[in-house]
C-alpha cells in the first residue's frame, strides 16, 4: 500500500484534455482524476496532495519545488482560455538511420503521453496579446530535439514571421535525439536559421528555460531568445552534470548549472516563478507591440504637455554664486545622493530589469531593462552606486567591469532591434580597474560601446546624475543629447588622480577640480552639454521629486525634438554632435 502510495509525481499530475484524436479543448470537459490522491514530493521527500499542488501551479506547497507540467497544461496555465491553436499536431514519423527499434520506442511515447511528438506548437492569447508558442514535453523521450522537433519549431518561427507574431518557446529537453544521429544536430542549425530571420524581421523571440534544458536544445533555440526568461532552480546546462563530473573527476558545487547559476554568470534575464508568467509575458508582448514603438507614432502624445498633464513648468535654479568646483565634487559624491535606481522607479513605468552581458556575467554596476515613458516604451539603463556597505559591494561602488559595458550595449542593440529609445543615466568614478577587468577586456568594452553607440538607429538620451569619470562614463554617453545634474561633475578623470599625475600631490585635488572644467556650468559654457538640470536644494530622498517632474518634462521636449527624425537622421545627428567638439 505504501509503495503505491509514494510514486513519482511529474507523468502522473492530471491534464484535463481528452485522448481524443484531435485532442482539442473542450468547455464542459471534465478533468481526469488522478489515481490516488497524494503523492511523494521528489525534491523534500514529503507526502503531497494532489490537489494542493494543482492549485498552486505544480509547485510543492511544501518546499516550493517544481513539478514537471504536460504540454497541454502549460499551455492552459499560458493562454486565454479558448484563444489556442494548434499548428502540425500530426506529422509523419521519420526513421532517416533506420535505428532498430526506433518506431516502437516513439509510439509506445505517444500512447504514454497522447502527443505526436515532443513539442506542441500554435498561436493564441497571452492577457489579449497574439503569440506563436511552442511548448516542449518532457515526458516524450525527454523532449530530445529530432527531425520532427525540429520541423514543428521551424515551421512554427516561419509562420509567425510571415503573421508578424512573436514568438515565446518553453524549452525543456535532454538534447538531441541519439536515434537520429546527424539528422538531429542539423535541427539545432536549421531552428537557428529560423530565429535568425524571425529577428531580421523585426520580431520578438522570448525563450523560457524549464527543467531540464540542456544539450544541443541549449546549444540553439533556447539560448537565443531576444529576452530569456527561467524557472526557479531549473537544470540548464550544454554537457550535462554527470559527464562534466566524469571528464573533470570532480565533484560540482551546489547550484551549478541551475537557473540562479545562470543569471548570475550572465545569460538569463530573469527568474520567474511559475504563477507569475503568464502576467510577465504578457506585458513583454504588450511592451513589443508595433503600435507602440517610437517610429510607429506610439502612444507619444505631442499634446501631452500643451493639455497640462505634465505639471506645470518645471523648476528653477535659485540664483545665486557659483559653487566652488570642488564642492560641487564633494556633492557629487554624497552617500545620500540619489541613485540611478531612484532616477528609473521614479521616472518609468513597468520597469522589467534584465540581467547578464551573455558572456560572462550580470554586473551589478550597470542595471538597465524596459519601461514605459507615458505609454511609450523605452530601454533605460543606468550606472549605479550604492547606499551602504552591502549595496556598494555589490554594485562595485559604481564602477563597471567590462560585463556591465557589455549588458549595457547588449539591451542597446536590442533597444534598436525593436525600435525603442535608450535612456542612460551615469555616475560612476569610473571603469572599474583590475586584474579580471583587464583580463575580461576592460579596454574593449568601453571602445566597442563608442563604436556602437556612435550609430545606434534610435534616440540616445545621457544624464550625468553625479559622478561622470573618464571613459567609464563616456561608454554610456555617446547620446544625441546630454544633460548634467547642477551638481554634477564629467572630467577625464578625479580631481585627485590629475592632481597626482601633473602635479605629484593629491591634496591639491580642489585646485585641480577648479582647472579641470569639470562641472555643469564649466561643460554648458564649452558646449559640451545640451541641457543642466538644476537642484534648488540639496539633492535627496525628500528633493528629488521636484527634480524628477523638470526632468520628465524635459524629456518629453527631447522625445517631441527627435521624433521626426528617421534612423539615418539620429545616427547623423550624434554623429555631428561629436564632431563639433
């Protein structure tokens, strides 16, 4: 009794779809009922109601682990009921190695699972928006990529290309399909294709990682998503965890090759747990739609301000003397000070933050995602200090290493594939120096960013917030306008160091800053700058909502000034900006 009792949960948790042929939804269906009501959690071992972990989106109330979910199901948890349609759900069997045993082996996983192959493909509703998906099946063969998977995904990216649908694929797969031999690596060159053109295309591809994602799966679609999003702990790896331990004869630390392992070294967006991913996905689809792009007319309102929503007149600087450059140096810095961070929750809606330069690592001195402008979308990214111990530790105390550059011109590009404008807010004392810097190519990254950013095909908004130090701050700079807090500084490097090189001692760093023309006043007076934003007080928690309101209004001048010009225009534009100085 027992023994029947403690049975593993992930192919026996019900789908309410029939086992008819067409296996299509039906209203007044009834769920199938599971044998047995409890089962054994995998994870902690516990005994489980069924019911309890249906309704908690197959995750084990107890320890929050994930349960492996059927196709049919994702779906439903997925779409709008009744919005989904199935693209290819029968295809014929291929054998191209006349594997012995092969077709046995496939129909004895369709009478296990009641799908023609691995995948599910079609379109439908995610909170009112189209999307083509795709969801693959674990149950069937591990999900393994052949030639039919392959096909269905194919098929599936050409069809949304052609009806201008995004595309959002849940992988899940042990890899390619043994059976198939070479026929089955040609898939992952054949998926790719696909996506490639999908992406010419001017279309969105989300790719969500579940448990397990590995093998030749990982070595194409599903690590080419234009966002790619995974679920909590899930197992995502190219060579799985017993042949790295095998080939290296080491045991691998805990975490390696889990969701968390992923973000942090640089290759995921986000994490999302199961409940929430119908909710995120729908606002990246509603984020992408066509209509709401800056070269589509968008929801830009050129009436915005002319009808009073915007506040009023924005704020002005007090008169009064000019502050002594080296005070301006020493406000600059203050710990209270606010953060790019402050700066993006308090000017956008939305904000999604995406992580990871998909090299190496997500470096925590450079954050950036999407947000909504009034209804517009647009990238913002910032460079960002902390404000403590813990959080200036973690954020390298502002200073980006070449992985932050590299996120930074990651969601630039990708800014541009989609027609969004880029905001960039900065305040670093610069590129961070050290040894994994320079071995991670610190120089490169700051000069590719000026490469690309010289003719990015969208606007480039820059604001210096506090620090502006050297190159470190000009990677994020190369804009079409740039602006300066009042008590903001943008030098070639600190005060101190200039002190130190021209004249041996860095305590004459005030009489450097004095020389360096270096703050707001000095870099509007050269021209170097389009626009100083002023502080009446000092700049904190409690003042930033006036500065806040002078700078949502400033952008929306900037938005209105720039949005006739076409991609060559803005490219053109910056580029002449540059070339005056």
């Amino acid at each position: 009794m027992l023994k029947g009792m403690f049975k593993k949960t992930y192919t026996l948790i019900d789908t309410k779809y029939s086992k008819s042929k067409d296996r299509s939804l039906e209203k007044n269906q009834e769920p199938v009922i599971p044998e047995g009501l409890w089962r054994k959690c995998n994870k902690c071992g516990q005994p489980i109601y069924v019911e309890d972990v249906m309704n908690n989106h197959y995750v084990c109330p107890k320890c929050g682990g994930y349960f492996r979910i059927h196709a049919y199901r994702r779906i439903e948890m997925l779409m709008d009921e009744g919005s989904f349609e199935e693209w290819n759900q029968e295809m014929e069997f291929s054998n191209p190695l006349n594997f012995p045993g092969y077709e046995k082996k496939i129909q004895a996983a369709k009478e296990k699972t009641r799908l023609n192959e691995a995948i599910v493909t079609g379109k439908g509703l995610i909170c009112g928006q189209p999307a083509a998906v795709g969801v693959c099946d674990a149950r069937f063969l591990m999900s393994s990529m052949g030639h039919i998977v392959g096909e269905k995904i194919t098929q599936a990216v050409e069809r949304a290309t052609k009806e201008q649908l995004p595309v959002i694929i849940f992988a899940a797969s042990g890899g390619a399909r043994m059976q198939e031999g070479i026929v089955s690596l040609m898939q992952m060159a054949k998926t790719s294709a696909a996506l490639k053109r999908h992406h010419e295309a001017g279309q969105l591809f989300i790719s969500v990682l579940t448990d397990p994602t590995t093998g030749g799966v990982t070595a194409s679609f599903a690590m080419l998503g234009d966002i790619i999003l995974a679920e909590p702990k899930a197992l995502i790896g190219f060579a799985g965890p017993r042949v790295i331990e095998q080939t290296i004869g080491q045991k691998l630390p805990e975490g390696f090759q889990r969701a968390e392992f992923l973000l942090e070294h640089g290759f995921v967006d986000m994490i999302v747990e199961r409940k929430d991913q119908k909710e995120v996905i729908g606002k990246l689809l509603s984020m992408h739609r066509k209509e709401k792009g800056f070269f589509d007319g968008g929801v830009f309102n050129d009436d915005y301000w002319k009808n009073g929503l915007g506040g009023g007149k924005p704020c002005k600087a007090k008169k009064r003397e000019a502050e002594a450059a080296w005070d301006t140096v020493l406000l600059s810095r203050k710990a209270d000070r606010p953060t790019a961070m402050d700066y993006i929750q308090g000017l956008f809606d939305e904000f999604m933050e995406f992580h990871g330069d998909r090299y190496f690592k997500d470096d925590g001195a450079v954050a950036g995602g999407i947000a909504l402008f009034h209804g517009m979308p647009v990238t913002v990214i910032g460079q960002v200090k902390g404000k403590n111990t813990k959080e200036n530790i973690k954020r390298n105390f502002g200073m980006p290493s070449p992985d932050g550059y590299r996120k930074a011109l990651r969601l630039m590009k990708q800014a541009e594939a989609f027609g969004r404008p880029v905001i960039c807010f900065v305040d670093t004392p610069g590129a961070f120096c050290g040894l994994e810097a320079e071995e991670r190519g610190q120089g490169e990254a700051i000069a590719r960013n000026l490469f690309e950013m010289s003719s990015l095909a969208v606007p480039i908004l820059s604001i210096v917030i506090g620090e502006g130090g050297s190159g470190g701050a000009l990677a994020m700079a190369v804009a079409n306008e740039v602006w300066m807090m009042e008590h903001a500084i943008y030098s070639i490097l600190s005060p101190e160091g200039f002190a130190s090189i021209l004249w041996k001692d860095s305590k004459k760093a005030p009489e450097a800053a004095k020389v360096m023309g270096i703050t707001a006043k000095d870099l509007y007076g050269m021209n170097l700058i389009e626009r100083i934003i002023p502080e009446e007080e000092e700049l904190n928690e409690e003042s930033l909502p006036k500065v806040l309101a002078y700078m949502d209004q400033a952008m929306n001048e900037f938005f209105l000034k720039v949005k006739d010009l076409n991609k060559e225009q803005l490219a053109e534009d910056r580029y002449q900006r540059f070339r005056r100085m």
